[in-house]
C-alpha cells in the first residue's frame, strides 16, 4: 500500500529489512547497491503478510504486545512502530485481541 519498497529496522537486532511486493522490486535495489554504490548485499526472505504501523492508545497494552510480537516489531525509516504481520489470521486474532492498540495499513492514516 505504501509504494515499490520500504524500509524496516527490527527493533529486536536493528536488521534492516526492505519490504517489496515481489521478488522483481529487489533485485532492481540489490542491482542498483551493488552497481551504483559498490555495496554488497545479500537476500534473505522474510516472509510478512502485512506491516502495519501501531498506534497505542494505552502503553501496558503496547508492552505488552510488543513483548509477545518482538519478533514482528520493527521501525520504519522516521522512526514509527511497524508490526510486520505474518498472516492475514494472525493480524485478526492481533486486532481482536489488543482493541486499544490500532492497526493501520499505511504509515500517512
């Protein structure tokens, strides 16, 4: 929803993480690091249904998410909390279960 690629910190290592719709979108970025910057990278897949950027409307509710998601949570390139969802059933149950914490599907909601 938020364009070709994104950029995302894990808050649990500081791994970055670029978000593309597919295969394609990456390729042209690990092209372009490598041919125009001299930069090596190497791709690993991670496989995300989803980010969603939280907004909390109550921090023992987002303590408490973030410690049972910290393998989800992240940090977009300004900083924002991103949940990288890892299936469509998985966000639901999250939804339905943190009421307090909102699930927005673009960074600008």
């Amino acid at each position: 929803d938020e364009g070709v690629a994104q950029l995302f910190t894990l808050e649990s290592n500081g791994r970055k993480i670029i978000g593309t719709v597919g295969a394609l979108q990456y390729e042209v970025i690990q092209y372009r690091l490598e041919h125009e910057y001299n930069a090596k990278c190497s791709y690993e897949p991670y496989s995300a249904f989803k980010a969603c950027w939280i907004v909390s409307h109550d921090e023992e509710q987002l303590q408490d998410f973030k410690k049972l998601k910290q393998r989800y949570i992240a940090k977009d390139k300004f900083d924002r909390l991103v949940f990288l969802a890892d299936s469509s059933f998985s966000l639901q149950m999250d939804i339905d279960k943190y009421e307090k914490l909102e699930f927005r599907l673009k960074s600008d909601d």
